[in-house]
C-alpha cells in the first residue's frame, strides 16, 4: 500500500490551506495511506474523523529536542513512500525526513538545501499560498486543480452542543455573525483588532442590523481581550475556550464573520461563510482567507514597513501597529 505524508508544521489557517492538498492527495490515492504531521492539538482537531486523512501525528515543538529524533524515526516506521511538506520549513526538516525517516520522495517549497528535495517550487509572496501548494503539487502528480476542495468533517454532536452553550447563556438569535477579533499571543499580537476598532464595529453593526446578532470568539490565549470590550451590547455574547469542533459549529451556522488574520477566518472562508478579515503586519496577497466570498480590509495608510512578516520588526513593532490601528470600522 502506498504511503504518503503531508507535513504541515505552522498554524490552524496554514493547515486549512493545506487541506485541498489533502483532497487531491485523496483523489488520485483513495487507497493510500496518508499520514498529516501537524504542530498542535488544534491542528490535529481540525480534521479529526476526516475522510482525507488515516493518522495525524504531532511533530515536537522545539526543532533542537531530542524528542525530534525519535518522531522521525516514528515516522520510518510508517515506511512513507513521499512527504509533502506544505510549509516554508527549515533545511533540517528535509535533512531528517531524508536520512533519519528514510523518505525518498520529498516535495515542497525550497530556498536552501535544494538538492534534499525530489520535486521544489520556488517561494513566491505574491502567490497565495494555496495556488502554490497546488502548482508543487501539479509539479509532482501531474495533474492541476482548478478548483480547490476544502472539504471540512461536519460534527452533528457538536454543533448541538455549540447550541446549548449559546443558549445557556441566553443568547436569542435567528441570524448571527461571528466575530474572532484575537490572535494568539506573542509574536501574533499585532494581528489582534483593536478593542476601539472592535468596539466601533459592534456599535456599527447594531446601528445598520439592529436584529443581527454577534457571537464573540475567544480562544485560551485572548480571553484577556474581553474585559476591554465589556459592558457587552445587547444581542452580544462571547464564546470563550469552547473545543474547535464547536467552534466550527458556530461558523458554519453565520451569516457571516469578521476576524483578524488568524486560523478562525479561513475555517470560516473554508465553510463558505463570507469572510472580512482587518488585515495589518501579514501579507494579504499571499496568506488571506481563501474565496470569492472572503475579504480583506487593510489601513489606507501608505506603510513602507507593511508586511512585516518574518523580519526583526514582527513581533516588536516600534510604532504601535498603525497598519492595524488605522482601520476605521467603517472600512
């Protein structure tokens, strides 16, 4: 049996990216055994019971651990036939996949150590990162996608249970919006939305839908954005730490969803929710929430250092994050 894995080793929304990979792995294998190397528990809830998938491992966080070496060997043991890696990962991924998990076929995107790649593609920022994944995978298949699957698994228990918990804290609706303003902590911050921009968008929002209403999403790490927000309006609550399963109940069931640059908004733009996402130190171009359906809304501000994902600069921003600040809630 053919054995194949697909390594993606970033965040929630690069996973979701990565999942028309997943499917046309799936169509043109049905019977292979495919194998998803994810970094967290979120990412390995995202497609838990997915037909596209057979095991989902968890890769060591900390690239020097000792623990690494015994994941790769973990996974020589699967005896995998290629690996897709559908992320920008350090040489050292290759150079382990290759020596230590005995992986003959590696494809992916690559700027160093070239010759450890079977089939490459080179790494274009002006390039969404699913039209990429895709042409690397064409590369080595053979066969392009004109329309990707984001094929998503549907939770019947758990969007009963997204509904008690809305209820429970009595929260009467019969349409909604989604709201995820946070991000995760660290050198995520300046992608949060402002609480004054959260604020004026709520007020906004009641002012033209006075009979929408809002579902406030709040994940472990940005419960601390709440109390900026309180007293909450009327036909607002929030939803905080609620398991990824029910979260994706809530989404599925909006009319829509405003949120910043995270993984919640392509789970959203996956699901077929139109999507508007406030976009500042990320590049939109190539990392923005997936359809014709999602939008992206960045500061009018003429900003030289925008976007400043991966230099010293993000994380650390000196001047406060006026590409997000400057966003106005009537944008």
């Amino acid at each position: 049996m053919t054995a194949i894995g697909v390594f993606q080793s970033w965040g929630l929304g690069d996973l979701v990216m990565t999942v028309p990979v997943l499917a046309e792995l799936r169509r043109l294998h049905p019977h292979a055994r495919i194998v998803l190397v994810v970094r967290g528990t979120p990412q390995g809830e995202l497609l838990r019971g997915s037909q596209l998938v057979d095991e989902i491992l968890q890769v060591p966080r900390r690239a020097k651990d000792l623990r690494q070496i015994g994941f790769y060997l973990k996974l020589r043991r699967r005896r995998l036939d290629a690996v897709f890696l559908g992320t920008r990962v350090s040489p050292m991924v290759a150079f382990m996949l290759r020596f230590v998990a005995g992986v003959r076929t590696i494809v992916g995107d690559a700027s160093r150590w070239p010759s450890l790649y079977t089939v490459r593609n080179a790494v274009v920022p002006g390039v969404h990162r699913v039209d990429r994944m895709l042409r690397t995978l064409a590369m080595w298949t053979g066969h392009a996608v004109e329309t990707p699957d984001f094929s998503l698994p549907r939770n019947a228990d758990a969007r009963r249970a997204a509904a008690r918990r809305l209820t429970a804290d009595g929260f009467r609706a019969d349409r909604y919006l989604a709201f995820h303003p946070g991000s995760s902590r660290g050198r995520g911050d300046e992608k949060r939305m402002p609480a004054d921009l959260v604020r004026a968008t709520l007020v906004e929002l009641r002012r033209r839908h006075p009979d929408l209403g809002v579902v406030l999403l709040f994940g472990p790490a940005e419960a601390d954005l709440l109390p900026r927000l309180e007293p909450l309006p009327d036909r607002v609550v929030s939803l905080i730490e609620a398991p990824l399963a029910e979260t994706m109940a809530v989404l599925a069931g909006a009319v829509g969803f405003i949120g910043s640059d995270s993984g919640l908004g392509h789970v959203a733009a996956a699901l077929g929710v139109p999507t508007v996402t406030p976009a500042g130190p990320s590049n939109p171009v190539e990392t923005r929430p997936w359809g014709d359906r999602a939008r992206v809304v960045v500061s009018r501000e003429d900003l030289s250092c925008r976007p400043c994902w991966f230099p010293p600069l993000h994380g650390a921003c000196p001047h406060a994050a006026p590409c997000m600040t400057a966003i106005t809630a009537e944008q």
